[in-house]
C-alpha cells in the first residue's frame, strides 16, 4: 500500500536528518564523516518520534481526524463526498460547549450533540437522494449554512463551559508515561471504527454501500433503495461528525465557531490515502484510519524536529500525491486480462 | 487523397488478387496468457475481410497489433509489400490502418465536422481554417451518400447509426488503407445495418481494405469477400465466402456443430403468470397489453427505438410508467419498482451489461447474490464462506470461466459476464425472467450456453421474455414472437407462423400485416 511506503521513507528522513544533525555538531564531511556520525548518533530525533509517550500524543491528536474519515469513508465508498464537515464540527462543538455550560449531563450532551451531526447529515442525505442533487454542491451549501448556524448558536464567540464537566474526560491525556491507557478518545475512534469496517464488510447494508457507489445503476437493477440507503448513509455519516466535534469540544474545553475549517480535506486526504476512490465503490475502514495516522504522524514528526510550518503543509501535500501515485502505479502494473 | 494511387497496374485484378495486407506467425503473450499462437491473416487490396471468433480467440488482440496498440513478440506485418512494423497507434494511422472500435468514440458536445477532423484539423500557423473544415467534413459525409447528417449537428444528438457513419468518414480523412471495423453492427437495426453495408462496399470501391469482425455471421455472408477464423489464438481456416457456409464457419470457430446451438427441451404451457395491461411508459410504449403463461418463453422483436426496452423497463419500475397495469400470478405490482418486481419473482438482465448489468468493479460473488443475500445471511450480517460457495455452485452450473467468486467482474469476458448477469436471476429464483438482448456482443459458445440455460427454464415453469434484434435467435429459442413498431405491440403469433421475413415485414410496420392487433 502506498501509505506504508510513506511512512518507512518518513522514518528514514528522520533518521538521516539525525546523522546530518550529527555531522554538523561534530563538524564532519563527506562520506566517511557520514558513517562516523552514523555511528556516534544517538538518533534522538528518531527516537523520540517513536517514543511511546509521542506515539499515544499522535494517537490522541489523530482521534478528530480518524472519527470524521469513518464518516467520510462511508460516504466516499458509497460514491459521494461531504465538504460540510468542518463546519458541521464547528456547529457541534459549540452545541455541546452550551449544552454542557448550562450543566446537562454527560449523556444528554453526548447523545445531543451526536444526534445533531446525524441530523445535519439527514438533511445532506435527505437533499442529495430526494432531488437528486450532486452531493459536491448539497454539501458545500451546507458547509455555509452550518457554518452561520455555529457563528450565531455561540454569539460569534468561544462557548466555555466548566472543566469538572463530564464530558471532558474523553480527550484528557493523562498517565501519558504508561503504554496503557489511552485516552478514552482513542479507544472511542477504535470502537467505531471496528463498528464500521463490521458494518461495511459483513452486513447486507454494507454491500449495497458499495454496491452503489460502485455502479448505481445496477443498485437500482437489483432492487437495492437507492434514495433511502443514500439518505441512511449520510445521516451515519453525521452522527460520526457529531462525534467528531464531541472530541473537537472536548480537547479544548471549549465550543469555537471558527475552528476546524477545512478539516474536511484533511479527512478526505485521509480516505484517499487509505486507498480508497473518489469515484466510489471502494475504500476500506482500515486504510483510512492508516491515512489519518500517517498524515498526524507527518505534522508531528515535523514540528518535533522544529521545521517550519509550511513544509509541513509541502510534505503533506506531496504524501497525499505520492501514497495515491503509488497506489495507481501498482494498479497499472497488474496484468489485465483482455 | 487517392488510395488507389499506388496500385495503378492492380485495378483489373479482383478483390484478393493483391495483398494488402500480410501478417505471419504471429505471436503474442500477456504475462502467462498465450492470447496469439502463429497466427497468419491475408487481406487483399478493396477486399472486404472478415475476421471470425469467439470472444478470447485473439481477434482484437491482433488488430491492437495491426493498428499500433501493443507490440507483437513475434511475426511479420507486411502492408503493400513492404515490412510495417506499426509501434504506436498514430504511427499505424499515419501508415492508413484506421480502427473503428466497437464503443463509437465520438465526443458528444462537438459538432460532426469537429469530430470528423478532429486531430487533423486544417490549419495554418496554428489558425483553425473554419471554412476548409466544413468543405472536408461535407465532402467526407458526401462520399458515404450521407449529406443528410449536418456538419453542424452535435455527435451526441445523432442517432446511434448517424455517429457510425460520422466515425467512418472519420477514419476517411486520413485516407486509410485498411480499415478494422470492430462489431459495428452491434447496436445497429437491420435498416441500418444495411446502410452500413452500401457505405462499406463503397469503401471496396475506393480500394480500401477492410478488415470486418462481428457476431453477426450471416452479415460476414453477405458483405465480405473472403473469411478467417481464429480459434483459441490459431488460425483454423480461411477463404473465400462464396466457397463456404455458415454451418462449417461455426464449426470452425466453436467447435462444435450449429444443430447444438439451439437445444429444445420438451415443455407445456401452465396458467397464465404474468401479464401487462395498458402498460404505457412516459413517451413509449403506449399501451401494450401482453401475457405470458408458466413455462413459455416470449420473445420481442422490433427496431431500435420500437419501445422494447422501454416496455421491459416501465414494467419493471426502472422507467416511470404512465400507465397500465403488471399482475404477477395474478396480483397486481402496485407502482412497480424494481425491488417490488424483484419481491414478486420477476427479474431483469439488462441490455447494457457494463453501465447497468453489472458492477464491474466488484467481486462476482458480490454482483452474482446482490439481489437476494438471504441464503447466507443472518439479522443483515453475511457471511462470506458461504457466499462464496453459493457463488462457486453457480459458477458450475454455468461453466463460468473465473478464476473463482472473489475475482473482479471486469476482468471476465462478455460471455462469462452475461452468465453471471443471468446466475444472479437464478439465484434470486425468479419466476419470470424478463431478458434484455441477453446474447448481445457475446461468443457463440457463451450464446449456445445461454440458450440452453433459458429453454431449461421454460421447461421447469419458469416465465421468459427475451428481447433481441437478432431473429434466428428469437426463432430459435421462443414459443411465440411479439412484434413492436413504433411503441406499440404489433402481432404475437407462436414461432411456427413467422420467418424472418414476416418479421422483419412487421417490424418496419409494413401494411397488411397487424390485422389482429397486439391482444392475445
């Protein structure tokens, strides 16, 4: 797969940064000056990325990503793209944010504040299928409309609400020192996503996901209920958003009206990395939480050895191209029947 | 601009007196596949050549060589005498191989003239000279009598047989010396065809060679000059048309005998199982009545564009019905969707196995059981082992060549396609099986297989209806024939009564002949 490539020669420019690193400290040259800083580098750059404590910070800073690419995955698959869910985390954050300032429980701010990502997607799904709409243009109006929606639920402020809440336990990254625990985020993004690759692969719904996004006529042809299973998708895509903005909410303690714009490309990168296509049909829950690893583990192997920040956005624009390249190269070196 | 140019001295000679085309042991490899064994073919020059197989036999792989598309591990090509080794598809066009491919590959939103020049736009320092183009283009169309079709007219407004004739003066531009025409005829009605046909011997008449390969057998009969068949990556046989008949050409190439081709099984008809009444879709049909009895098998003809399909499809709630009603064992599908048919145990196979049959990208397991999951599932959850041995049982049942249930639909041939469209109708146990041009572009074996899969139907109680623009088999394998022109359902008659010129008679609505109208 092509993000495994991406991540080995990640770890090797980490690595042969270290041996450079080393050289200029000890004032070295050339090739023999390569070895010997090779040999008398701690590779502390290296070793720190692969620490287990900056393993499980990656981990938890991964969880709003992985979350939203379940959603995205679903939909992706099924022939369809969600550019509203920026926005739609925004709004749901600051939903929760209110929620939890005015002291609902944790449940009640859970269940409301999922429940209003399931809706939001309702109305995508309900638009794309029932007026048969593109879900590019569906979805990019939602991304303003929900986006307004946030900006007024929250008076065009942050909404604060009171640490000792419930809720905020989810994103807490405490005992960092131990392998286990996580935090329960992470072991939340894990549940759903083994929800989902179960969902995808061994139910019935599952086939006719990527049934249709694998040719929609024949989905029609064999019965399947196109407009509602369309609907269906992208209403279980929202509830994952909604979960998405719960843990936008909670790792900051905060509702933000203007945060999270433009994570949808994030998410979609991480699906396309994953090796799914944009033109539907296939896609895999495991790839696309891989392709949400890797992009984090690129942000954080960056700023760890301190490189500015637009050569993070470089090399994470050059990974999208290359783990997607690569996948397509190896699809044309298969030997096709004819 | 004139092709005969260097064969001045060859005009008195007849039609395969001079090659123009040689090709010689060739050979040709995909990875373990052996897709070409030695295989020779001689064209001569204004000779129309038909190239015979089933699917898989090599037939396109060589004209890919011919026209540039891939390579060949071995053999000689000779054009006009001399050694032609064609290494990519602009080399070969510019040698005059042009190829007309079996999907038309016109772009819709240009207008004809820009598609017949398109690539070969006349220009000067990189102007587009407007005026010349539409000279050339006219003259193009001009020369296949087919001024009719405006150099203005959009290509995807044309009908289907008009952007035929738009791609061939296409392929005239460049003044070709062979022309490979890959199925043309396949979307096309008999009238059409038959256009098609006085523009190919007009090509004849320009001296151009043309290499024709089709399913349509009795086609090669009447158009082409001299034959060969492929079988299996060999050359089996070649020769003059005039020499040979249809049964020993098939032979050839299935290897079988053509009284094979369409077994009968002995079978009554039962009670009445399913039927139309009024049925009229949005423009066509308009008010077709029709019924079907357990164990029949129906068959459909008419032109493209009489409402067949159409019908099939508002029947079938794929298309909006205006109105009318459907009775499946005589309870009426209210609003019929295709999920309501499919619960009633009617099916479809569509005509248009890529774009809507089949998911091509998907598993054949997957597209075999889509309809019906229920066997091997359990509160929604599938499982897999045993889908995978629903979908081998099947694979046996209809000889399809796969590798096994999880191999990409895509990646098997028509035939094998076409059985797997049909499978997952039996697997859904569908009592009445409506069959959309169930044979179209498929291999002769594939199509033997396929016949003989629907006669057993018919023989266990099972209703069929069969549309095809191919009239020996709708004479072959139904009981009855309808007959639609123009939207409407013409005459139904049981088999013994028509031929295939009643009715092809019936079918451009000739007079004197719906004396009993469309009720039976």
């Amino acid at each position: 797969m092509g993000f495994a490539v991406v991540g080995l020669l990640f770890v090797v420019l980490l690595g042969w940064k270290d041996v450079v690193d080393q050289m200029e400290k000890e004032d070295l040259k050339g090739w023999d000056g390569w070895r010997r800083a090779w040999g008398s580098s701690g590779f502390e750059g290296l070793k720190a990325f692969l620490s287990v404590t900056n393993i499980k910070t990656v981990l938890s800073q991964t969880v709003i990503v992985a979350i939203g690419s379940l959603g995205m995955t679903l939909i992706i698959v099924s022939g369809g793209i969600d550019l509203s869910v920026g926005s739609v985390v925004a709004l749901t954050s600051v939903l929760g944010a209110t929620l939890a300032a005015q002291e609902w429980g944790s449940f009640g701010v859970i269940a409301a504040t999922v429940l209003a990502g399931g809706m939001i997607g309702a109305i995508n799904g309900g638009l794309i299928a029932g007026l048969r709409m593109m879900p590019f243009i569906v979805t990019l109006g939602m991304m303003g409309v929900a986006r307004g929606l946030a900006k007024w639920l929250a008076k065009n402020q942050t909404v604060n609400y009171p640490e000792s809440a419930g809720v905020n336990h989810l994103m807490k990254l405490e005992d960092l020192d131990h392998f286990l625990p996580l935090p329960s985020g992470v072991w939340l993004a894990g549940g759903l996503a083994v929800l989902l690759a179960i969902l995808m692969n061994r139910t019935v719904f599952g086939r006719h996901v990527f049934a249709i996004g694998s040719n929609e006529a024949t989905a029609r042809l064999c019965g399947i209920r196109v407009p509602w299973t369309k609907a269906f998708i992208y209403a279980l895509g929202g509830v994952f958003f909604g979960f998405a903005g719960l843990m936008q909410m909670t790792r900051l303690t905060q509702g933000d009206p203007s945060g999270a714009v433009g994570l949808e490309l994030d998410m979609i990168a991480a699906v396309v990395i994953g090796g799914a296509s944009l033109s539907g049909g296939t896609g895999s829950v495991a790839g696309s939480m891989m392709g949400a690893l890797i992009i984090q583990l690129l942000r954080n192997g960056s700023s760890l050895m301190a490189w500015p920040n637009y050569t993070q956005e470089i090399i994470i624009g050059v990974v999208i191209i290359l783990a997607v390249g690569l996948d397509r190269w190896r699809q044309s070196q298969e030997p096709r029947s004819g | 601009m004139d092709p005969s140019s260097h064969e001045v001295n060859s005009v008195s000679v007849p039609a395969g007196g001079v090659l123009r085309l040689r090709m010689a042991g060739v050979h040709k490899s995909f990875g373990a596949t052996r897709a070409l064994r030695g295989v020779h073919l001689e064209v001569g020059t204004g000779e129309i050549h038909a190239l015979i197989g089933e699917n898989g036999a090599g037939k396109s792989t060589l004209m890919k060589i011919l026209s540039g598309a891939c390579l060949a591990d071995e053999g000689i090509v000779e054009l006009d005498g001399k050694p032609f080794v064609p290494s990519s598809p602009l080399h070969a066009r510019a040698e005059g191989i042009a190829m007309i491919y079996q999907e038309l590959t016109l772009a819709p939103h240009l207008s004809v003239e820009e598609n017949i020049l398109l690539g070969a736009e006349p220009s000067r320092w990189g102007w587009l000279r407007q005026g010349r183009r539409r000279e050339m283009a006219h003259a193009a169309l001009q020369e296949l009598h087919h001024e009719n079709i405006s150099c203005e007219a959009l290509a995807g407004e044309l009908t289907i047989a008009e952007q035929q004739v738009v791609e061939i003066a296409r392929a005239l531009i460049g003044s070709p010396r062979v022309l490979i025409m890959d199925e043309p005829t396949s979307s096309l009605t008999q009238v059409d065809t038959e256009n098609l046909f006085r523009v190919i011997r007009k090509l004849k008449q320009r001296r151009v060679s043309v290499v024709y390969i089709s399913h349509f057998l009795e086609e090669c009969l009447a158009l082409c000059d001299r034959f060969s068949v492929l079988r299996d990556g060999e050359s089996i046989s070649s020769g003059a048309m005039g020499e040979t008949d249809l049964s020993r050409i098939i032979r050839d190439m299935a290897g079988r005998e053509i009284s094979e081709i369409y077994p009968r099984t002995p079978r009554t008809a039962g009670d009445v199982v399913y039927e139309w009444r009024g049925l009229a879709g949005v423009r066509k049909p308009s008010g077709v009545d029709l019924s079907l009895r357990a164990g029949e098998v129906l068959g459909v003809a008419g032109l493209v564009g009489a409402g067949r399909t159409e019908s099939l499809r508002a029947a079938f709630g794929l298309d909006r019905a205006r109105a009318g009603e459907i009775r499946v064992f005589g309870t009426r599908v209210e609003s019929p969707t295709p999920k309501r048919n499919l619960d009633a145990g009617v099916g479809l196979v569509s005509e248009n196995r890529k774009e809507e049959g089949l998911m091509l990208a998907r598993d054949l397991a997957d597209n075999l059981a889509m309809t019906r999951f229920g066997p091997f599932s359990k509160w929604g959850f599938i499982s897999r082992r045993r889908q995978r041995e629903c979908a081998w049982s099947w694979m046996e049942k209809l000889s399809v060549k796969a590798a096994g249930p999880d191999q990409t639909i895509g990646e098997l041939s028509g035939g094998n396609q076409q059985k797997v469209a049909l499978a997952r109708l039996l697997h859904h146990e569908a009592r009445v099986l409506l069959l959309d041009e169930p044979t179209r572009g498929i291999d002769v074996g594939s199509k033997a297989q396929i016949y003989s899969v629907i006669s057993e139907l018919a023989a266990a109680g099972k209703a069929v209806i069969v549309v095809s623009s191919y009239l020996p088999e709708l004479l072959g394998v139904c009981d009855r024939v309808a007959v639609m022109c123009r939207g409407a359902l013409k005459e139904i008659r049981p088999v013994e009564e028509w031929d295939e010129h009643s009715i092809m008679t019936a079918m451009v609505g000739a007079e004197g002949v719906a004396g009993e109208g469309g009720r039976v």
